[in-house]
C-alpha cells in the first residue's frame, strides 16, 4: 500500500473511526472497574521508522528488564520487522508483524493481531508512533486497560480521538531519542 493511500484513510476513515472508539471508550471506562497491579504483559506499536525503533532501544530494554524479556510484544509492519531481530531485544515469537501490501493485508493482519493480543491478555499498550490514528485504535483495540501515547493538547497534529488513558504532550523540540527515555 502507497504512503499517501495510508495517509487519505488516516484522514477520511480515521478520524470518524477515532470518534466512534473514543465514545465506546468513554462508555468502557465508566462501567470497568478500577485496578492498578501494574503492567504484566506489555505492547509496543512502533509501525514505521526504522531509525525511531533503533532511537527507542534503550526504552524498550528498561521495559525488558522491569517486566521481563516474555512479557514484551512489539507491533511493527513487516518491512521494519528487521530492525527488531538485529537489536534481539524481544523473542522473535514476540514480535507481531501487520503487513500493508494492500488493503486486504492490512485489514487481515490488523484483526488477526487484534486477535493474539486479546489471546495474551496484553494489559499495558505504549505507542510510539507520533499521531498515528491507526495505531492509537490499534492500542485501543488490544484490550489493554492501560494505554500511553502521545495526545495533541494544544492542536499541534490531527484529532487522534481520546483512545490512551495515559497521554503524553508531544514536544517538537525534543529528539525522539529524549521523548522515548
């Protein structure tokens, strides 16, 4: 799938789609009950930018040592899937790769990924990715009770929805590697 038919759906399907999940959301949070053990099985979704995961290593091996090498998943698009298996920080088995060939690809890989990170009972999801509205629903989707990723205060990017329980300003004067720290 071309970058700009990514980006057009982003815009023309992710928007109303962020704004359904976000009242679905709403409506979750009012009828779940409130527990904090801590994260157990932790996702993170950094789709794209190879050199972003690269920036991200020293993150995700604090995250490694806090709750264990198993208890790590990463949510990447299978061209950058290399990048992971160099770094060998997670499991291969771990690693979860959505393929965006075409549509089909997606929609395909994306519920099937849906699927396995209901299975595992993922209870933390991180996203990397700066105002993606397909990872946000995506993290929103795993199930996770607790969900960070960056949230557009001030209007600096597009409406992403309200979909993270745990949001983080984006600062376009911090490099990426300070902003995953």
């Amino acid at each position: 799938m071309k970058v700009n038919s990514m980006r057009l759906l982003d815009r023309w399907v992710g928007v109303p789609a962020s704004a359904m999940l976000t009242g679905l959301s709403r409506i979750e949070d009012l009828l779940r009950r409130k527990t904090d053990d801590g994260p157990q099985r932790v996702l993170i979704i950094k789709l794209v930018e190879q050199g972003a995961t690269v920036v991200a290593e020293p993150a995700l091996r604090k995250l490694v040592d806090r709750v264990g090498r198993n208890n790590v998943y990463m949510a990447v698009f299978e061209e950058n899937r290399f990048i992971l298996d160099t770094l060998n920080i997670l499991p291969e088995e771990n690693v979860v790769t959505l393929r965006n060939t075409s549509l089909l690809s997606v929609l395909t890989t994306t519920l099937r990924a849906i699927r396995q990170f209901r299975r595992l009972r993922i209870d933390t999801v991180i996203d990397f990715e700066f105002f993606s509205r397909f990872s946000a629903m995506l993290a929103y989707l795993s199930g996770a009770r607790r969900r960070v990723g960056f949230h557009s205060y001030a209007g600096e990017a597009g409406y992403r929805g309200n979909l993270m329980t745990h949001r983080v300003a984006y600062n376009v004067t911090l490099h990426a590697s300070q902003i995953y720290d």
